[in-house]
C-alpha cells in the first residue's frame, strides 16, 4: 500500500531524487532527433552509422540536495557495458546506496523511468528495502505511467550540461 493520495508532504519537490541515464555514442554520432528538414525536394540525406556502435552509458540523480554520480557503466577491465538488471542493481548497491549515506534517506523518494532493468522484481524490492513507499517506478507503489515522456529535471539539466561542454547541437 501506498502513501495516501490527499497526503501532503512539506516541500515535497525538494525529497524527490530524480534518476536516468544517458548514452553518449564514442564514434562522434550525436542523436539530432529533433533535427527535421523541410523542403520541398527531397534532399537524399542518409548518414551511415554502424549497427552496434561504442557507446558509454552513464547514469546520476539530482534532487535539491545536489548531484549524486556520474555512474559510468564498465566492466572492470574499463570496457563499456550495456545496461541490464544486474548491472543496474550493482551499481543501485554498490554506489548509490552508499552515496546516500549522508543524507536523511527517511523523507527522500526516489524516482526512475520503466525501463525494463530498473522494473525487475528484485530491483523494485532492493528499492523498496531503501526507500519503503516513496518509491516512484513502474511496479513502485507510486506508479511511474507506462509510455511517460519521460521529462524531469534531469533531462532539462543534463541537456544544458550536454550543450555546454559542446556534446549536443
């Protein structure tokens, strides 16, 4: 069972701890999804790019307290990695649980989008062992909506991150 829905929570935007992860493709592709041509011709554009290229996946929370990460996922070798639910839960474990330390994690919630590792049974209950009912995730007991779009602080802050030091167009 959940926190009551009439439930007011004093400065509640400021407990949220807002988390995702980013790709950063290391061939220089930069995703200009946003990026549409208009013509009345069509201009023939097509970029070639290769199926599976390197990428460096990397993760961090933000709430009103601060930054927690970078989290870059790699092996131990120093080989990027793809996400999975063991990945994710390690790095859940090994560092931002112990990042959390400092803090009162009692009034925190904590906040991450469905994608499938970080929804996984074990993964939900490793987080609902930190957090108990202020979990915001699918299969959480606040629900994070299936097909969300997916906008937090986090994007808007890591999207102006990103043009900044000269990632994004």
């Amino acid at each position: 069972m959940g926190p009551k829905p009439d439930a007011v929570v004093p400065a509640f935007h400021k407990r949220i701890l807002f988390s995702n992860e980013a790709h950063f493709w290391l061939n220089g592709y930069v995703n200009k999804q946003n990026c549409r041509i208009w013509s009345e011709a069509n201009p023939q554009v097509y970029v070639e790019t290769p199926f599976y290229p390197d990428k460096l996946t990397v993760w961090c929370a933000l709430w009103a307290g601060g930054i927690i990460g970078p989290y870059f996922f790699k092996y131990n070798e120093g080989h990027n990695v793809t996400v999975n639910g063991d990945r994710y839960r390690a790095m859940i474990t090994n560092f931002f649980i112990p990042e959390l330390n400092d803090n009162d994690v009692q009034k925190l919630w904590f906040q991450h989008d469905g994608a499938t590792c970080h929804t996984l049974r074990a993964t939900i209950d490793l987080l609902k062992d930190t957090f108990g009912d202020r979990l915001i995730s699918r299969f959480g007991p606040v629900n994070w909506p299936t097909r969300s779009c997916d906008l937090t602080p986090l994007d808007f802050f890591s999207v102006g991150l990103c043009k900044a030091i000269g990632l994004c167009g």
